[in-house]
C-alpha cells in the first residue's frame, strides 16, 4: 500500500469506505471521554460491541462530537467469533444479511474467523463477509500499527489515557522497509503463537 494519513480508507466490497485506523472501547469504562478524545485525535472509525455495554456512551460521544453521520463509520455489524458452532454462525450470518437487504446496516462482516469459517461462509451461497477482523505506537506499538496499515489490515488500538490516545495516531510521518516488513512477518508461529483465545478451528 502506498502512503497513509488519519483520512486513509480502505474501500469495502458493500461499496463503503472504512478508515483504516480505528479506536478500539473493549473494557473502557470512561467510553464516553475517551471517545471524545479520539475524535478530537482524529479517529472517525470506532469499534465497539454489544457485549461491551458501551455502545450508548459511543453514541453520546457521537451527538456530542458535532460530527456529521457521513463522516464516521458507525454501522459496520460484525459476528465476534465463531464459537456458537456451524448452524448458529451460518443463521447469524443469514440474519444479517436479511437486515442488510432491509436497509437496517450497511455492511456485513465477521471477526476471529478462520479459513474454514469463510468456506463455510461460500459453500452455503451468502455474500462474502466485507470485513474479517483480527484482534491482536515509534515505540514497539507504532511498529505493530504501521505493519498492520502496510499489511492492508485495519488496527484498532484501545486506549482510556488521552495521551496513548493521540500517540497512536503518530503512524503516518515513516514507513517500514520490506526488510523490516520480511522480519516481522518472519515472527509468525501460527497457532503456536496465539497469545489468547484462538478462535481458527472453533467447530
């Protein structure tokens, strides 16, 4: 990919643009201020989650934010994991794409899926997920941010201090090298190396 800034997005096959840095609210529990904070940094992309119970904080920080709808991407719907087994991910799956057709979100999407997942996902005749999202600043977290961007991934760093918060959207003034790209990728060890929950043979 080429040259990134706050404004960078990646177009979706729903025909949407998503910023490619997003703010991640898991376990934040100022949501609201730090929201806020975020879209004062610059963020327009906010990831959260009904199980998060801080949707409503979001939403408040939206309306407060003076920010235009257009402006933002609130009504990306993702599955968080594929745990519930084949027959509940695939009428989930089947239940979102209905509330598509009906105009009630834009854009659908999965999250931790695994290649089996997304095959299931083609075998069964739905349209293909626009999003599959992987849950993982120049200091070492910069380094992680600015390979994600260069990878094509969406991070979506979480933050409560407003400091982290801006910081982490210090990526845009360098860029790693294919030797530094070759190296990071190198460290790769698959499932070996997951660091939490890995959800890619869930059944």
């Amino acid at each position: 990919m080429g040259s990134f800034n706050i404004n960078s997005t990646v177009r979706l096959t729903s025909g949407y643009n998503l910023p490619l840095l997003g703010f991640g609210v898991y376990q934040n529990y100022t949501t609201k201020e730090s929201t806020l904070e975020a879209f004062k940094a610059g963020y327009r992309h906010v990831d959260s989650a009904q199980a998060y119970r801080n949707e409503a904080h979001v939403g408040a920080a939206f309306r407060e934010s003076g920010l235009r709808r257009e402006d933002s991407i609130i009504d990306l719907f993702l599955i968080h994991d594929p745990f519930s087994g084949k027959e509940r991910r695939l009428a989930t799956y089947r239940a979102l794409q209905e509330a598509k057709q009906a105009g009630k979100i834009r854009s659908v999407g999965v999250s931790n899926y695994g290649v089996k997942h997304l095959e299931e996902i083609r075998e069964a005749g739905y349209e293909t997920p626009t999003v599959n999202q992987i849950e993982y600043t120049r200091d070492p977290a910069h380094i992680l941010l600015r390979w994600s961007l260069q990878k094509g991934y969406v991070p979506l760093p979480k933050s409560a201090t407003p400091s982290r918060i801006h910081s982490n959207t210090q990526i845009y003034d360098f860029e790693l090298d294919q030797e530094d790209m070759r190296r990071l990728d190198a460290l790769d060890e698959g499932k070996a190396g997951a660091i939490s929950w890995n959800p890619v043979d869930a059944d």
